[in-house]
C-alpha cells in the first residue's frame, strides 16, 4: 500500500508541476514597442558678449596736481565716479546677456 501512496503523491506532483509549467508558458508578453522621443537639455556655451576694454582714469594722480584750486580735483574724482558707475551698469548688461 505504501507503494501506491509513493506513486500517487508523484503523479500528484508531477500534474502539479505541469499545470504550473505550462500557466507559465501560455502567458502572453506584448512585444516591447520601441518609441523614439525627443528630448531638450539646455547646453551652456561661452558667453561671447566683449564689454570692451576699461575706460582711462579720469583722476589720475598728475590730473590732481595739476588742477587749479579746490574745485578741480573734487569735479575730476565725481567724473571719475560717474564713469565707474556707467561701467559697472555696461558690465552688468552684458553678464545678463549671458545668462539667458
């Protein structure tokens, strides 16, 4: 009798593992689609803007002596303000011109 069980519970198993093996082989797996897109990453590239060499100094050392009165220099240091003002603006420009 132990025989009989031996061969039961195998044939058992075996259906088992059959039903199994082929639930596994009649699933259907889609093809994989291949799709083509495109993609746009930003790039930095070297700014080209040239903001152009510095200006001279107006309030040079000579330019100083060399104005009469009190009145001179001050004028000579406040132009040299005023020019590094609109230099620092012209510097400003052309670096937001190459951030964008």
């Amino acid at each position: 009798m132990k025989c009989w069980r031996c061969i039961l519970i195998v044939l058992v198993v075996g259906a088992a593992f059959l039903v199994m093996v082929t639930a596994c082989a009649s699933r259907n797996t889609p093809e994989p689609v291949i799709v083509t897109q495109r993609v746009e990453v930003p790039i930095s590239v070297p700014c080209a803007a040239d903001p152009g060499p510095d200006p001279a100094p107006i309030a040079t050392a000579a330019a100083i002596a060399a104005a009469p009165g009190i009145f001179e220099p001050v004028k000579l240091l406040l132009a040299e303000i005023e020019q590094l003002r609109a230099r620092n603006a012209e510097l400003k420009a052309a670096n937001q011109g190459c951030k964008h």
